[in-house]
C-alpha cells in the first residue's frame, strides 16, 4: 500500500518517477474524457440528488464496484478503469491502459452505450464540450467531495476563472508510457511544445451562457487565467537538460491542496511539499509523507502535460466520440513510434519557451487561424498529420475488419478541410452536434 511507504529524501522521488519506465512492448494508451450532464427539458445541470447518484447506482449492473468518500457514493471502479465526479458533475470516465486505439474505441462505446441505457430513461443529455455553453456559475451544483471544498475556498485567491475551471470545463486526455528517463524527457519536450497545436484543432468551446465567447476554445482561456503556479506551460521542459528532478523540483515547489488521512481531507492550502519532505509540514509536525501523499500532491498540478509514472496529455477540449478518439490516435502515431518521435523532435527542437507561450496565449481565441513562424496553425497541422500517419501506419494494428489506427485521424483531416470550422453557429445545432 502507497499509503505506508513513507519518503525520506528527494530521491525517494526522483525514484518514483523512474520506476514509471516500461519496455516498449508494455507501452499502453489510457484516454480520459468529461461530459456534461444536462435535464432535458430545464437545461439545467444534472445535481448529484437529481440525478447522478442514480447514475452511478444504476452503473453497478454493468460491471462497477462502488467507491465511497465516508459513506457517500463518488465514483466506481473496474478493473483498471474508473468514473469519477468533476466539482460541477462533470461525469468522467478514467480508461484502463490499453494496447490500441481500437480498444480504446471498445471501451469507449461500452462506455457510452451502458451511459446512455441510464440517462435516457432519466431524461437527461449527455453533452462532450470543453465548456458549459447553457449554464452561469452560480446555477451549477457542486459535488460532496472534501477535496472540492478546499480547492473551492483556493481557486479564486489566485486565478478569476478557477471557480468555472472546476465546474464547467471538460477536457479529454491521453495518458502514455516512457522507457526511461530520455526517452520521458524527448516526448515531455515534443508534446508540451505541441500543446496549443492540439488545443487550436481540437477547440470546440465557443460558448458560454449562451453567447458567442469570442474564443474558438473558451475552456483553454479559462485555465490560461486559473491558477499561474500550477497550470499552463513549463519553461523547464524546454531546456536541453530536462529531466525527473527538474519536474521534481517543479512539483514540491507547488503549494499543496491537502492531506488525506482515511478519508478525511486536511486542508494544507498554500503549505509546502518540500517542509513536508523534511518533516516539517505545520499541520502534521514530524510526520514524513508517503507515496501516496506525493501521488495526491501531484494530482493537484495542472500544467499542459503531467508527469507521473506516464506522461498525461491534457490540451484538448472534449467532443463526441470521433473527437475523442483522435486524440490518443494522433499522440500515439506522433510518441509510440521512434521516426515520427525524432522527426517531431527536429521539427520543434529550436522553438523557445517564449515563442510557445506566445502562441499558447493566442489560440484560445484564433484556434487555426493562429500563426507559428510566419505560418498559420492549419498549415501546420498538415505537417504533423503525415508524422502521426506514418507512426500510426508503422505500429500496424488492424481491427477485426483490417482496419488501421490510421483511420481514427480522418476526422482531424475533416476538421481542417471544414470550411465552417471555428465558425460561429448555432447554439441549438452546436449542442445537437455534440451530444452522445
């Protein structure tokens, strides 16, 4: 158990990163993804009492085991995948680390099917986009959960959009394996510097309120202005000697949430991992930490990628199945094969911290139409589909049809073909689109 093995020295850390390395041939895909969940009649919010603890009863029939916070039902488990709440309800399934991305399809639409037999009866929408397009602030419920207590009473001292970072936005994520330490620091360099890439073409959060935002990926601007210190990207990744103490580093100089003894959450906010390290924490004096206080620790970091023993890709707004699927298929083509990874890595190896954070500023708003060294990001992007193309092509799955991983990156190639992408619509037709 993570919770009694204790740390006694930076070390012990830079260890457990380490010990995340895996042989190429235990490399797995892990998708994560949020969707929100709407009545449909009100269009209002779905609360935990009007609806998702049903849900999350009712999910026990196919498969799940409950998880409870004292004795309240927050989530469920299966084998290696998990659902869990965001502080707004957003309703997120964790996914077990798989082989391929048509696995990955599997579980997604075993997923989506066992959701939707619910949430149909129940008379409730299930939406996939990065933000909230219907609901202000104050109209959404909030999850009992400790930890969103305390992140609630935090948020707004260092950012003016945490409050709607926590309850509106969805994201959809992929997590991927390293075999060392170099081979973590090639792909950290490669995917932080492409982060906004992907947020300009998966940006599918126009709305808010329902108006206009004025940003292709509303959900991205919100984080860009939530919490500086752990959210966005990290200059360190860039430089030529990145490694697991510098993240190390970055992480126990991060102010903590909490601790959590049982289930209970002691409120730590703006205490200091590295006093903890030393014995030193003001709310637990002479207590060392144990894996699992670092492993919360960590999960309270936000950046753009985030190490722990794998690497969690996390730029993109969520959208519908296609959407989500691309994602992991366009990371994996780009990181899981060693041309594609090098090729990548010269194309971005000369791009500075400055220059990348330029563009990470503006894409919230211009998405495709943002320019990179004299060139816009949907030229770009062309570039860096044939990389994931002959990656993906390279890996050689086939589904039971004969049918690459190839396949799943048709929708990207839609996307920048779209005339009307990153056009204004519709409300209505927005939501109809984006509905499971």
């Amino acid at each position: 158990m993570t919770d009694q093995i204790f740390i006694h020295s930076k070390d012990d850390l830079i260890n457990y990163f380490s010990e995340g390395s895996k042989p190429e041939n235990q490399w797995r895909i892990g998708v994560e993804h949020e969707k929100l969940l709407f009545d449909q009649k009100s269009l209002k919010r779905i609360s935990y009492e009007s609806g998702i603890k049903e849900i999350l009863e009712r999910l026990q029939s196919h498969g799940w085991t409950p998880v409870f916070e004292n004795t309240t039902l927050i989530g469920l488990k299966k084998k290696d995948a998990s659902i869990s709440l965001e502080p707004g309800g957003q309703f997120e399934l964790s996914g077990a680390p798989l082989l391929t991305i048509h696995d990955v399809k599997d579980e997604l639409n075993n997923h989506l099917i066992a959701l939707k037999s619910i949430t149909e009866s129940l008379g409730i929408r299930i939406v996939g986009v990065g933000v909230d397009p219907y609901s202000a602030r104050e109209d959404i419920p909030w999850m009992p959960k400790e930890r969103y207590r305390l992140m609630r009473q935090y948020m707004p001292t260092k950012g003016k959009l945490g409050l709607d970072m926590m309850t509106a936005t969805c994201t959809v994520q992929v997590n991927l394996d390293f075999s060392s330490e170099e081979d973590m620091a090639l792909k950290f360099k490669v995917a932080m510097a492409l982060q906004p890439f992907a947020t300009a073409l998966f940006a599918n959060s126009p709305m808010r309120e329902g108006q206009d935002s004025g940003y292709e990926s509303y959900r991205a601007a919100i984080w860009q202005d939530t919490d500086p210190e752990r959210c966005g990207l990290l200059p360190f990744v860039f430089e030529s000697n990145f490694n697991f103490e510098k993240y190390v580093d970055y992480a126990l100089n991060v102010p903590m949430y909490f601790v959590k003894r049982g289930d209970n959450y002691i409120s730590a906010l703006g205490l200091s991992f590295q006093d903890f390290l030393q014995g030193k924490l003001s709310i637990l004096p002479g207590e060392l930490p144990t894996i699992k206080d670092w492993e919360d620790h960590l999960s309270t970091l936000f950046p753009e990628v985030r190490l722990k023993r794998y690497l969690e890709l996390r730029g993109a707004d969520v959208g519908t199945a296609r959407h989500i699927l691309a994602l992991p298929a366009f990371w994996v083509g780009l990181l899981y094969d060693k041309e594609s990874l090098y090729e990548a890595y010269e194309v971005i190896k000369n791009w500075s911290y400055e220059d990348v954070s330029k563009l990470y500023r503006e894409v919230p708003r211009l998405g495709l139409e943002a320019s990179f060294q004299r060139k816009i990001l949907r030229e770009w992007w062309k570039e860096l589909l044939k990389l994931s193309h002959t990656g993906l092509k390279n890996r050689g799955f086939r589904d039971t049809e004969g049918i690459t991983e190839v396949s799943y990156l048709e929708y990207l190639e839609e996307r920048l073909k779209s005339e009307d992408f990153n056009k204004q619509k519709n409300l209505n037709t927005f939501i109809e689109e984006n509905t499971f």
